[in-house]
C-alpha cells in the first residue's frame, strides 16, 4: 500500500494523522453485541493541518467541502461535530481554528474514512493545545463525529482507525490480538460507495421480521469471529481464508452483498486467494482477499482490477 504523504507543518500550525481500517470478520454482528476483528491499513490514511485562525470564524480545506464551518454541507456534518468535542475536551469550545484535511482514503468504502478524519482531526486539535487525548477521550471524542455518520455506531471504527495492530472489537471493548505469521491483504474498491446506515439499517429489519432464522446466522458470524481470532494468532491462514468464505456467504444472505462484490470474491477465489469477503457495511465498498505471499498478491490484484475492480490496495498484517 502507498504511503500517504505526511509533510512538515507551517509554523503555528499542529498536525494530527489517522489510518484506515479494514474489518476482517463480524461487521454486522458486531451491531448486536457480537465480536469482531478489524486491521489497520497502514498507509492509507488523513493528515489534519490546524492553526488559530486569523480571522473571526473556523474554515475546513478539504476535498469534500471548502469554507466556513458553519456553512458546511451535512456530509461534513461528522467532521463539524469531531471537531467541536475536540475543542471541548481542551477546554476551548470557542476557539476559531482553520484546518486542512487531506485523505487518501476513499470515503463510503467500509474503509473508515469519517473515524479517520474525525480522529486526525482530534488528534491535531489536542497538538495545537499541547496535549494528547488519552485513548478514551478520543474514542469518545470519535464516536460523536461517527454518531452523526452513521446514527447508532458500535464503536469499532473508532478503535480501529486509533490503534495500530489488529483488534477484536466486543460491546465497547477493543484488544489488541496477536498475529502468528505475516498476513498479505488485496482490497478491492468495487467502484460503489455503500451506505452503512442503510445496510445496518436493511439487516435490522431483516431480523425484526425473521429473528430465529436471522439470529442465527449472526450467532454463526460471532462464532466465526472467534474462531479467527484463535487461528489468527496461531497463523492458519487457510483456516482465515475458509472462515472468510463463509462469512461472506452469510453477509449475503443478510442483504449486505451485491452481485459486483460476489464476482469480485469470486474472481479473488479463482485467483487462488485463500479467502475472500465483503468488508465493512456492503451494499458497495471494498472486498478484502487474503493472499499467499507478496508474490501471489500482485497476481491477486491483478485479477481483480481485471475483473472490473477501479482500484486495489496491498497491505500487510505484522506477526507481534
Ligand atoms: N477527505 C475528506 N474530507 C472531509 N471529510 C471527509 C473526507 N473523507 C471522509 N470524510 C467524512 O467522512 C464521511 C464519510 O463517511 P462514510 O460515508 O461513513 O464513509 P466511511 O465508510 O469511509 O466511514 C464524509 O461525509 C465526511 O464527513
Ligand atoms: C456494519 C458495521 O458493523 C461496521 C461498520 O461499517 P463501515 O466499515 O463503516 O462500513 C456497523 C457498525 O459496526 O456500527
């Protein structure tokens, strides 16, 4: 995965940097107190600039919008409210600042980008106030931006975008797990974005009208989850890859798959990936395949940008 470009702050300005993310198993479950694991994607990541501002009001310079704060457009309403706990954990809820995002994480991708950028953006605030957010304020700081995203987040993006090694993610609770052997991810964009609070949304009313039947797949994925965090710290990467088949399979009997991203995994698995799935709300975003080795992953990458992917990423998983 290419790195983003970190640059060296102006004078008076602060800066603050957060990864993307990827959900390897539970996405969905994880809704209703099931566990899930997620990656970080080193190197694919948002740089918050922050300075006080010079004039009486706070400006945002991003990609998605540019200009007064207050007359931002709802999409950057996360951002807005990130910011303004940010300013109220310093103590300094008035202060005027200007800030510079700059993401090379494609949002609506199931890639994290709102936590990102509200944790970037966090993250700066704090450098500016000469201080740093201790890991549950950030959270906190982080689930107000991602509340206003998404409605009734779990909270796994926030921790996953904050921390550095894979977690497993449970009703609030976020453990680092220790890798076996090294992992070689390939991301594929399906060239959609995906609605998570729609498809959190169309899952939810799916159980509501069916909950035996649909309890129990999510009972399955917890199940799953579990499994794989076991074979992740003993290093089965065919057993990972066995697992991901499968969840993927149960994604889509929840709703949350589309026919691009079931070719997409498809054309992984011909390729000769030990597993492939949807990764993150569906309904459009990102496939994730875990690859053999470096070698294998080019290859991997290849056949799926073949098979209609606008873009890949490569990305690895240390062993601790
Ligand atoms: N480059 C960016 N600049 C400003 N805000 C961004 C940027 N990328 C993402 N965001 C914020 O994140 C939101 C996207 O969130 P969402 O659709 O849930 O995507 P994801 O699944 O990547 O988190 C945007 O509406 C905006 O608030
Ligand atoms: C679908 C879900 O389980 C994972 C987050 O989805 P996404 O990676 O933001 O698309 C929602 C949640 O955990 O709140």
């Amino acid at each position: 995965m290419h790195n983003s470009s970190q640059t060296e702050p102006a004078q008076g300005t602060s800066q603050g940097f957060a990864h993307a993310k990827a959900i390897l198993f539970g996405e969905h479950a994880v809704v209703y107190g099931s566990p899930a694991v997620a990656v970080p994607l080193h190197g694919l990541g948002v740089q918050t600039d922050i300075r006080r501002s010079p004039h009486q009001e706070t400006r945002i310079e991003s990609q998605l919008f540019s200009g007064n704060a207050q007359t931002a457009p709802e999409p950057m309403g996360p951002v807005v409210a990130g910011l303004n706990a940010a300013l109220k954990a310093v103590g300094n809820p008035d202060a005027e600042v200007e800030l510079l995002i700059r993401s090379a994480i494609p949002h609506s991708r199931g890639l994290g980008s709102s936590a990102a950028v509200a944790t970037s953006v966090a993250r700066a605030v704090a450098n500016l106030h000469a201080t740093v957010f201790d890991e549950n304020t950030l959270h906190e700081i982080v689930q107000a931006a991602e509340t206003v995203a998404h409605g009734r987040p779990s909270g796994i993006d926030a921790w996953a975008v904050a921390k550095p090694a894979p977690i497993r993610f449970q009703t609030g609770c976020a453990q680092t797990i220790d890798v076996g052997q090294r992992l070689v991810f390939v991301l594929a964009d399906s060239g959609h974005h995906g609605s998570t609070a729609e498809a959190v949304g169309g899952v939810r009313a799916r159980r509501d009208a069916d909950p035996v039947r649909i309890g129990g797949m999510i009972d399955r994925l917890a199940e799953i989850t579990d499994s794989a965090v076991d074979n992740i710290r003993s290093g089965d990467r065919g057993a990972i890859g066995t697992l991901m088949n499968e969840a993927h399979g149960l994604l889509g009997s929840l709703g949350v798959s589309t026919p691009t991203l079931d070719s997409l995994v498809d054309a992984a698995t011909a390729a000769g990936a030990w597993g492939a799935k949807l990764t993150g709300g569906g309904l459009g975003g990102c496939v994730l395949a875990l690859a053999d080795d470096d070698d294998s992953a080019e290859e991997l990458a290849e056949a799926l940008r073949k098979a209609g992917a606008p873009r890949t990423w490569t990305t690895e998983v240390r062993p601790t």
